[in-house]
C-alpha cells in the first residue's frame, strides 16, 4: 500500500481507532452486532502493515465460513494489503483451509508419508460404525444425528470415555444411549484408521498435535506467522482455541473480535468463553468495546438492547436516522399470519422495496411450510437460505407417494386427518412428540407440517377425502415450484446471521418454538434468547414480530407468545385475534387511537357486512378497525402492517379505509 496510513485511520469512530491502533501485543474488541468489527479488524491489519509494524506475511487472520473469510479477503484486497495485491499480502483463511495447507506442507515431514486422503463427508463410515456397535434402526436421519454427536465430542476435544458425562452435563439428545454412543465413536475412528483418512475434526487435530509434538515444525511455523486475528471470536471451539494456541506458542501478539450476545452455535461445541476470558489469559491486553451501530435505526437497536436487557454488557447506540417503530402481531393461526406477512411483502414490493432487501426468519425450518404457501398465494418470489423447499424434502416427497397410494384405497369411514397420521405411522412418524436428535426433530417437524396442512382442510371443508389433501397437496407443490433468483428470503434465524436487509419479519414467535421446547436448561434457553437477538439485529429499517394463536384455522387457541417479548410488546396488542375483538368495545380503544375515526370505521362496515349479507366482524373485527384508528394508515404498505389486514381484505376493503382514514367519501359508496 503506498497511502499515507493514518488515512486507513479516518473511517473509523474513536473506539474503533483506538483498536486499529493497537497493532501489537493482545487485543481483545468486545463488539455488538453492525458496529463495524470486521471492519475495524480489516483496518487495523492495513494500518498495522501500512505503517511497518507487522510485515504482511507475517500475519494470520483466520475466520470460522468460507463466506466470512471471503468477505474478509476482499475487504484486505480493497485497502490494498490483500493477496494479490502486490507483495505477499496478508492470508485471509479458515481455520481449516490454513490447517489443510499447513499439513500439506509440513505433513510428509511428521506422517512419514503423503497427508492422507479427507474424508469430506462422514456418513458412509458413520453407517459402518453404527451397525459394528449394534445400532438396528441406521437410516440416514438417525446417521446424521450420529454424526453430529460425534462432531460435537470431537470439537469439544471431549475423550470417549467422558462422552457420557458430558454429553448429559450440556443437555445432548444423542439418537442412541450414551454407552451405545461410545461404541459408535470408536467403532467410527476404527473404519477410520483402516482406511487412511482423515475427517475434518482431524485435520485440526492433527495440525495442532504436529505443532505440539515437533520442534522443527514449530519452529518454521511461528517464524512465518507471527501475528494472529480472530474475527467471530466467539464461535471458536475448544479444537479451535487448541490450533490457535499451538500456532502462538506462548507468545501473544493476537486481536480478537466477538460478540458474546451473538453465540447461537453451542450446540455444535462452540463457546465465548475464550472470548470472555480473554482479559484473564492476557493480562494488559487491551480491551475495547463497541457499541455504536451503524446497520439499525435506532428503533431497531432499543428493541435488540431490550431483548437481552440486563443479561448484555453491551448497550448498542444506534447511529442511523430514526426510523418506523417496530410492529407487533398476534394472530389466531399460523396460515393468518403467514398470510398477513406475505400481504405487507406484496405491499412492499409494490411500492418499490426490491424483494432480495426483505426477510421472513423463523426458528425451525419446519416454519417454511406456511409462507412457501402464502407467499406463492400473493405472487411473491421468494428464496429458501440454508433450507430446502418443503415439497423438495425427502420425507415430504415419501409422504406424498404413500399418501397419493393411500388416497385410492381409503376408507372412507375413516376421518381424513386420522388417515393422514395413519399413513404417515409408516413413516415412522407419531404425533406425540419429535424424538431426540437435531435431524430427526427437524423430519418430524416437516412431517407434522404436513398433518397441519391436513387439519387445515378438514377445518374447513369437513367433507375433504384424501385425494382432495393429495390434490391440494399437488396444487401447491406446483405453485411453489417456480424456481427463482431474486426474491424474499426465507431462512431460519440460524441461516441469517451475518446478514442483514433493509426489512425484516420474524415470525412464529410461541413458546415452544422459540424458545424451542427441548431447550430446557438456563444456559440453553439464553442461547434461544440470543436467537431473537440475532433476528432483530439483521434489520436495517423496518422489523415486525408476529405470533399465532393455533396452528390451524379453527384449532385450539394454544398457543402462547415467547417469554422473551414480555414487557416489550404491548399486553392485548392483539391483532386479528376474534375473541379479543368481541371482548373489545369500543370504550377499551388503544393508546393514541381516534374515536371518531373508529365510529367513521364501523359505520361504513356495518354497511358493506349489509349489503354482503355477512356479519360485521366478517368484513373487518372490531379489533382490525382499533388497530386502524390507532395506526390510521394513508397508504397501502402501512394498511398491510395493520394486524387484520392479509391480501384479501386488502383487494376488498382497502380503497375504502384509506380513503375513510384520509377522511375522504369512500370511493366504492357504503353499500358496494
Ligand atoms: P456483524 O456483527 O453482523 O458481523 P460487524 O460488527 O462485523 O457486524 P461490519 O460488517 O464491519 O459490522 O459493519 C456494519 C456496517 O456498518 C457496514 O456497512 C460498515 O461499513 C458500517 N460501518 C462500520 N463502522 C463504521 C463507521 N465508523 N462509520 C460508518 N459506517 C461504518
Ligand atoms: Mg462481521
């Protein structure tokens, strides 16, 4: 680089700088979500380099994804440090990329031969495994649970013989008992070893153990790499901290950088306690926290600071302008909000909002079901992050073959529904509740995404057989089925960390699912807090929450909204809600709303349900038009935010109530 290089200094806020400046010796940046960490890391690399203090290829920076590092790569590249920039640039990697290329070079040296084959997928040796250990039932969601299991002892440098303990001391649900486990891991590093290859926990494994054990190894290293930066800090694993302290060596020229409030991966054996007690490991580092927020407005950033509330250290600022408030939803079924959410999609997008720029993030994948469908239904595109689309899943595709096979022998005695479940018990599947294991749970969430499809039908055309569910089925398979490069995302809050759009929906908000049911210890249920956490800070502008009442149309009412939006969204700040319409009058208006408008309202409806020949809360309830009179909405996005108003209500009321709320005669006359 040949810029003057207190020029890299200028971007950055005071905090940041004063990290940036630190270019030696321990450093540990404690950071909230959008406050510029990668960025301060990137800087304080070019600044570090540009003034002469660390030689470019003397410098590590390691990141966990391939995306991450990529990121991080092209950021180097543009302040001009970066491979390929001229000169030998600073490496930008993975922890495993720079273990596979370390272990190629040095590996024929310490393995006495070539470097081992990697073995980039387990389950073809984790299937041997299981069935040496006596395992019976080894299809493939059972192996991925297995594999799992396995990662997780392996990357919490977790010794076989403990793995009982500990697995029950951390709240594992392996798919096997824990002694069975055991047989399985050793069983698995066997086939292994027979083979001559390596997996991906070994590669680290073996990397650091070479270090460790070879003076020359370690010596030719730690003269190459003399400087260490960690981004996303606080999902190092135990196997990882272990690499990372072979490479040091003792010495301490590390900077760090973490949010602890954004650890969701645990349950793979990643944990901030590094990251958190890195004061205590290197005494007189500097430690610098960030909390201004350049990515959320303000309204954005006061709910993210209230989710965790005194649980963080870290009170984000936000730095943007001031933006709309956050909205809360509640709903009486899971396909009303579904349909709600797609309609404020549609309503976006046709007023000029890209779709890429909007989200719909759920907790289990098994969520997707629902707005794959609505949104199909409101003609929106959407893509899937990190999922695969319901009707592509393989035990939905299994699903329907038995059911389109079932659906011409039925008996037609039997309910519907009850057939459904029927046919799905040869699937393995039982509606009592998911068994243990990540994989598993989320199969038998899909297929009781299926059931409630099945209910759905049945609630509200009582006579449905099953080939009228395998012909709705097919239908929406069909619709949903248009493959798309640009459009809504649709992703779990797990898939959306480390993004961020302008809008964002986080949905499905009940107890049960978030926190998830099987989450059951404080700690795990923190981690599921720091999920919404995740969720709220991907927004840049706009965020709505949203719960439901009943999984179904017509269902029983449940359903209750999370723990963690208790005192935070307002109590009966119901939406849709009937029951809390007919207990409303309209002497219990909410805060801010106009009576007078609210009269207005309900005259005019009581004329359409009139000229309708319907009852009035059949056009709009009684707790839609407080909403309205609240929220008075004078263009067709903020009516579709109001709770109550889906695409239908929409198509069929919405000139009126705007017009009505801009106090303008309605355009269709009282009685159309
Ligand atoms: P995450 O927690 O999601 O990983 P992060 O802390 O790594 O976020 P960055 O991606 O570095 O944050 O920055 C978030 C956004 O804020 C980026 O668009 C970045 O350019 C901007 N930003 C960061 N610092 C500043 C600053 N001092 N002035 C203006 N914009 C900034
Ligand atoms: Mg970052």
């Amino acid at each position: 680089m040949d810029q003057d290089p207190d020029s890299v200094l200028a971007g950055l806020d005071p905090e940041q700088e004063e990290a940036a400046r630190a270019v030696r010796g321990p450093v540990c940046i404690l950071a909230g979500a959008g406050t510029g960490k990668t960025r301060t890391i990137t800087h304080r690399i070019a600044y570090a380099v540009g003034t002469g203090a660390v030689p470019p290829g003397q410098l590590l920076a390691v990141t966990f994804t391939a995306r991450a590092a990529g990121e991080m790569r092209t950021r180097l590249r543009v302040l001009g440090v970066g491979r390929g920039s001229g000169g030998p640039g600073v490496q930008a990697l993975t922890f495993h990329a720079a273990a596979l290329r370390q272990l190629r070079y040095f590996g024929p040296r310490v393995l006495g031969g070539p470097v081992p084959e990697l073995l980039d997928n387990k389950i073809r040796l984790v299937g041997t495994a299981a069935a040496k250990a006596g395992v019976r039932d080894t299809n493939r969601t059972v192996l991925r649970d297995l594999a799992a299991e396995i990662e997780w002892a392996k990357v919490t440098l977790c010794p076989q013989a403990l793995y009982p303990a500990r697995a029950a001391e951390a709240g594992r649900e392996p798919p096997v008992p824990a002694a069975t486990m055991v047989a399985v891991m050793a069983a698995y590093e066997d086939a292994k070893a027979r083979g001559g290859v390596l997996d991906f926990e070994d590669l680290l494994l073996v990397t650091a153990a070479a270090i460790e054990e070879h003076r020359d190894v370690a010596e030719e290293l730690r003269s190459r790499y003399r400087h260490f930066v960690v981004d996303e800090y606080q999902d190092v694993s135990p196997l990882q901290q272990r690499l990372l302290d072979a490479w040091l060596g003792g010495r301490d020229d590390l900077c760090v950088v973490g949010d602890p409030n954004q650890t969701i991966y645990s349950f793979t054996g990643a944990t901030p306690s590094y990251l958190l007690g890195f004061g205590r490991r290197h005494p007189g580092a500097t430690v610098v926290r960030l909390v201004r927020d350049y990515r959320s407005t303000p309204q954005v950033v006061e709910l993210a600071n209230r989710v965790l509330g005194k649980r963080s250290a870290l009170r984000l600022v936000g730095q943007r302008p001031a933006g709309p408030r956050p909205t809360f939803a509640e709903y009486d079924d899971e396909p009303a909000e579904a349909a709600a959410v797609a309609a404020q999609c549609r309503a976006r997008i046709d007023a000029g909002t890209p779709a890429s720029e909007l989200a719909v993030l759920y907790r289990v994948n098994a969520q997707s079901e629902a707005y794959e469908r609505a949104l199909a239904d409101a003609g929106v595109p959407y893509v899937l992050r990190g999922g695969e689309r319901f009707f592509d899943r393989v035990e939905i595709k299994q699903a329907m073959l038995l059911l389109r096979g079932a659906g011409r022998s039925a008996d037609p005695a039997t309910k519907m529904v009850d057939t459904v479940r029927d046919v799905l018990s040869g699937l393995n599947w039982s509606p009592s509740a998911p068994p243990p294991g990540g994989t598993a749970r989320e199969r038998w969430e899909s297929l009781a995404a299926l059931v409630a499809v099945a209910e759905e039908l049945a609630a509200v055309q009582p006579e449905a057989a099953l080939a009228d569910l395998v012909a709705e089925l097919e239908q929406r398979a069909a619709a949903q089925h248009a493959p798309t490069v640009q459009g809504v995302t649709l992703a779990s809050l797990h898939a959306a960390k480390g993004l961020e759009w302008d809008v964002v929906f986080l949905v499905g908000l009940v107890e049960g699912t978030l926190p998830i049911q099987h989450a059951l210890t404080d700690e795990q249920v923190d981690e599921e807090r720091r999920l919404l956490y995740v969720g709220v800070t991907r927004a840049r502008e706009s965020i709505s929450l949203s719960w439901s009442l009943s999984r179904t149309p017509g269902g029983p009412r449940r359903r209750r909204r999370t723990r963690f939006l208790h005192g935070i969204a307002p109590e009966g700040s119901s939406g849709t809600g009937t029951p809390a319409a007919r207990r409303r009058g309209p002497a219990e208006l909410p805060d801010g709303a106009d009576p007078e408008l609210f009269s207005r309202l309900r005259a005019w409806r009581s004329a359409r349900a009139e000229a309708q020949k319907v009852p009035a809360y059949v056009v709009l309830t009684d707790a839609t038009l407080a909403q309205l009179a609240a929220r008075q909405p004078l263009d067709v996005p903020a009516l579709v935010a109001v709770p109550g108003i889906g695409q239908q209500k929409l198509d069929r009321y919405g000139e009126d109530v705007l017009a009505i709320v801009r106090g303008e005669p309605a355009p269709s006359g009282a009685g159309a």
